[in-house]
C-alpha cells in the first residue's frame, strides 16, 4: 500500500506541477522506525512525507479522512483515523501507533493537529501524544519543516487557488529520546516545536528534488 502510494504522490503531484525538495541535516538511516513530526499547512505535505519516507510508514490523521475517494483506500487499511475531540478516539489511535512502532512501522504526525485558519499560516501550539510516544517507546522523532507548500496550495487551494512550483523541506536531525523520562515530554515537545519553527519561517537552501 505504501508502494502504490508513494507512486501515487509522485505522479498526482508531478502532473500537476508540483515537486519536492529536500535538505538533510544529516543522513537518516531508514533500517531505524521513526516518529516523524511535520507542520501542516497544505494537502501537498502529505504527499511529500510520502516521498520522503523510505521505510514502512502510516499516518495519524483526522477520522474524515475514511471518507476521502483516495485517503479512504489508506486510512481503512494502513493508517490510523482518530477524533481529536475524544479523549477515547486519541487513546486507541495513540495505542495502535505504539503497536505499529513495535512491528517496525514509523509513523507520520502534523503535531498541530489541523491546517492553520491563518493566511499566511502560523505554526500552532502542538499537541503532546507524539513526544509520550516517543518518550514510551524510546524511539527517536525526526522533525520536519514543510517551508512553503501554502505558497503553492494553502489547504485545499479551494479558497487561494494554486501554483506549480517546488515545495521546500528541511529534514532535521533525529533527536534520541533513549534518555527521557515521561516527565521531558513537554520539554521534548518545545524542543521540536522550535526546531520546526526555526525551518519554518527561515530561507534554507535545499538539494534533494523529487
């Protein structure tokens, strides 16, 4: 599923003009499972963490998305639908992405929890399942800041329309999370938080296209 969809980012996106590019602060090493944190702010970084993730992977993503003609396919099979306004929802999604991440799968998550209302977009505060996660499972979180996707299509692109170009990523450092206790979550969280942001609103060059 995660061939076909991978295939399926790269030619949806690339008919239509957009392509992805990618600067690595180091080298991942894809043998290793990952939490793997992103801003939100276009339909586009989806398809990009696509391209980007080169191990088994699924996503967290809003419950909607079952009813989705494409993202149905996926989140009735590989990824994890929750309802973030359930305290139970979040509990069971969290609980299947521990088990995910003990099979070897990582898992992608816009720690936002929704596309921003804002235009331009501003990073909101993040939401702590990811960081407890991480913390729990000893397992490293690689940040990851989408640049300027809303340039190209903000949301949906229904309300700004849209512009083929190429849609920048900053690719940070993992960060080893085998020394935290549960009690570094929130720490963790404003760590990531800034890492994000810093890629997010600063001009960085960039030198992986796909």
């Amino acid at each position: 599923m995660n061939r076909l969809r991978r295939v399926w980012g790269f030619i949806s996106s690339g008919l239509v003009g957009f392509f992805f590019r990618y600067e690595y602060e180091e080298a991942i090493d894809w043998s290793k499972t990952y939490i793997i944190c992103t801003n939100h702010t276009s339909n586009l970084d989806i398809a990009a963490m696509c391209l980007m993730v080169k191990n088994d992977y699924c996503f967290i993503g809003k419950d909607i998305l079952k009813d989705g003609l494409v993202t149905g396919l996926f989140f009735r099979t590989v990824d994890i639908p929750v309802n973030r306004d359930s305290k139970m929802s979040s509990y069971r999604a969290f609980k299947m992405a521990a088990e995910k991440i003990k099979n070897g799968t990582s898992v992608i998550i816009f720690p936002e929890g929704k596309i921003s209302d804002d235009y331009p977009p501003v990073l909101h505060e993040f939401k702590n399942g990811p960081f407890k996660l991480a913390i729990d499972l000893k397992v490293p979180i690689i940040p990851v800041s989408s640049a300027n996707t809303w340039k190209m299509l903000w949301d949906d692109g229904t309300k700004y329309g849209t512009k083929p170009g190429i849609c920048n990523f900053y690719v940070h450092k993992p960060i080893d999370t085998t020394h935290l206790t549960p009690d570094d979550a929130d720490a963790l969280r404003e760590e990531v938080y800034a890492i994000i942001e810093k890629g997010f609103y600063g001009n960085k060059l960039v030198t992986e296209v796909l």
